[in-house]
C-alpha cells in the first residue's frame, strides 16, 4: 500500500483543533474560543500524523484517488484530541478503600499517613507484589483510561520508596511504554515520602547519591527511560531545601521538573519551581500571590487536581487567579489508591464546577496544556497536521457534551485512536 494513509474521519458536524497556529500552549484570551472546524473531515497518513484537516468537500476532493487503511463516517458527531492526563500515580499494589471510609468519617489525609495508612500502606504491598502483578493491574488502569478518551498519560514511581521498588515500578511503566498503545510520559518519584527511620534530608541524599546514578545508568543503556523528576515538597514530608537539591539533581540529568507543591501548606514550592525553571508543579492548594505571578512569567504550568480537592474536601485551587494572571493550566486525575478516578472528563466537568473554569479552558487544559506540561505539546495535545493522530470521536453534535455529560462519557465516547489506529470502539 506505498502512499496508501491509515485512517479517513468524514464529514465530521466539529473538529475540535483547540489550536490552529501551532501554538505550544493556550493562556489567557487565546482561551476564549478554541479552534473548531464545522462540516470537517481528517487524514492521518500510515506514519500515525495527521495529513490533513479541513473542509469535507475540500478533503474528498484532494484525496479522491487516494486508498484508507479505514474510513469512518462522521456525520452528526465531534472529534476531539485524545485526552492528556498530566498526572497519575497508576503503578502500586493494596486498596484502600477501607481509608475512603475513614476520610468519610472526618481524618485527614496526614492523620491517615501518620497512623501508617496513605502512602505507606501502598508502599508495603507495592513492595511484595511481583513485577508482573503490578504490570497485570497497571495495564487494565490503563486500559480504563483510554476508554475515557485518554491516549497520553503522565504516569510516576512513588511506592517504592527504595531503590530496588522503585525501579521495579519503572520497569513496568516502561514496559507498556513499549507494549501499549497509549503515550506515557514517566516519572520517577522516589521523594514521594520519607521512609521509615530517615530524615528528609538522609532520603534526599540517598535519592541523589544512589538511586538517580542508577537511573542515569539505565537511561544509557536503554533499559529505562525516564522523562520526568517529582518531590512531595510538604510540611513534615520533604521541606524547600531538600526539594531543591532532589530536583536540581535530577535536572542536571536531564530530566523534566515535575513536582508536588503547595498542596496542604503553603511551602514556596511555586516559588522554587519557577526558579529551577520547572515544566509543571502540581497541587497548588495552597500557593501564594507571589508564586502565581512566578509560574507565569517562568511559563511553569500549574497541574490542577480537581479530583484530589473533591475527595479530601479540601480547598479548591485558585485555578481563575491562576488564569488570569496567564498561568499556564493543565489539568489530572491524579489517580491513585487516594483518588480512584481514571476519566479526564469527569475532571474537565469537576474543574468546570468546582475551580470556576469555561468548559475551552477545561478542554484545552486536558489537552494542548497538559501536553505542554509533559513537555510533548510539540506532537500531542491538538489536531493540526503534522501532530500526532490522537483522537477521540464522540456522538453528539456539540463537543461539549463531554463535560457537561457528567459521567456519561461512556456512553458518549465511540472511538478511541492513536496514531491513526483505532484503541478503542464502543
């Protein structure tokens, strides 16, 4: 099939581009109205990139002659990007939703992690289960993720705490990075707490000193590869200075800043991600005035957790000053044993009711934003040719319906590609 293309979408009602002029992220009025093309229709060519977009009369016309892999007829429905999640935590063994009922019942996420449960417990099964149950259990997460419309996932280590776990749980994480369909940005969260018997600053050392050699090592070798560097920078986990010499550290590697902040105290961690010249922070409950404005001018992008807010009842972040003040914001599930939410549009419609966002911000934050916090908003996160063919086609007439449907993406969701491939059909 030499010149042959993959994939023919038809006569779509909307293509949703969310960006038309190879914008790397949308802030402040470029939110106001994404680019959406009505009576459409999309080629993506047997390399998995778009081909071509545009008028339905325009594309029949050009591609006449042409041979599809498939075609699928549009009418009356809407394609949309496949969705980014930019922050997820999908590797780990043990529920917990016996703390579900605790937290129900009025303890706080730190009266749990100090009576052993949160991460602690996670860490204890993560650390007995075996390589193939964690991949076993990670690629049905995953799987559930893509059927709610997400084709790349920011996914992190974190349960290990020690080196021989944590790199168990990146060998799976790079495993379906090589196995499935769905894009993954990984990251390594050896920070994610302090284990047991150390102090902050002795697991900082032990992270710098043992664990990111071992990691540059089978970088090189190719064995793993990691994309991202994260720090649970709290009050009573890790404080300012240790967060800084972890991330600094791992920033001389090479790798992305991506880090927790500001989530349950107000620590400067926005401050210090903007100085660092970190890609994304994350959680921001708690961030300062000072840091917003920080974030903005560095083109740090704020990952916002409306999910994690919801369930724990705490207060949501300030995601219209963040706006406003022309931070670039990115939305995630956060998924994890915490909160046990794999759909980005149910995110997209909690960020909509709960953090005050129009539904082109939620949508563009789930997509063309979250990529660019992942650092791939050069071939991910819109529908413009040359990008990659990620996407979603939904059935209904207006592409809102995905966050206004709450819970009912289902339903709605028809199609799932990747790359021009089809991942998932209803």
């Amino acid at each position: 099939m030499a010149g042959g293309h993959r994939l023919l979408l038809e006569n779509a009602r909307q293509v949703v581009m969310v960006c038309g002029r190879g914008e790397r992220f949308l802030a402040r009025d470029a939110l106001r109205s994404l680019a959406v093309l009505e009576g459409a229709s999309l080629v993506v060519g047997t390399d998995g990139l778009i081909k071509a977009i545009g008028p339905a009369d325009a594309i029949q016309k050009m591609f006449s002659e042409e041979r599809f892999e498939e075609r699928i007829d549009c009418s009356g429905k809407c394609i949309l990007p496949g969705l980014v999640d930019a922050h997820t935590h999908p590797v780990w063994a043990g529920e917990r939703v016996h703390e579900f009922a605790m937290k129900l019942a009025g303890a706080t996420y730190m009266d749990i992690h100090r009576a052993g449960g949160g991460i602690n417990f996670t860490v204890e099964h993560t650390r007995q289960a075996s390589e193939e149950e964690l991949f076993c259990s990670f690629q049905e997460r995953l799987q559930r993720m893509m059927r709610a419309g997400t084709t790349l996932v920011e996914c992190k280590s974190g349960y290990g705490l020690n080196l021989e776990t944590e790199l168990k749980m990146l060998r799976v994480i790079e495993r379906a990075r090589r196995q499935l369909p769905i894009g993954i940005s990984a990251t390594y969260c050896g920070a994610h707490s302090v284990p047991k018997g150390k102090t902050a600053p002795e697991a900082a050392d032990e992270i710098i000193n043992s664990h990111l050699p071992k990691l540059k090592e089978l970088g090189r070798s190719g064995e793993i590869h990691v994309d991202n560097i994260d720090v649970f920078c709290e009050k009573g986990v890790f404080d300012l200075s240790s967060t800084r010499r972890i991330l600094q550290s791992g920033k001389e590697m090479g790798l992305q800043i991506n880090f927790h902040g500001d989530e349950l105290h107000p620590m400067k961690a926005a401050e210090l991600g903007a100085e660092l010249g970190a890609q994304a922070i994350s959680h921001l409950e708690e961030v300062s005035d000072e840091g917003i404005v920080a974030m903005a001018m560095a083109r740090c992008s704020a990952v916002l957790l409306p999910t994690t807010a919801y369930m724990l009842r705490l207060k949501q972040p300030r995601a219209r000053k963040m706006l406003d003040e022309g931070v670039i914001v990115a939305l995630g599930s956060d998924f994890n044993p915490n909160a046990y939410c794999f759909s980005m549009p149910v995110v997209m419609h909690l960020a909509c009711v709960n953090m005050r966002m129009s539904m082109p911000e939620a949508l563009a934050a789930a997509t063309i934003n979250a990529a660019y916090a992942l650092g791939k908003s050069h071939t991910h996160g819109s529908l413009e040719v040359g990008k990659q063919g990620d996407l979603i086609i939904i059935n209904s007439s207006r592409w809102e319906h995905l966050i206004y449907q709450f819970g009912g993406h289902h339903e709605l969701i028809e199609y799932v590609v990747a790359k021009g491939k089809v991942i998932y059909k209803k």
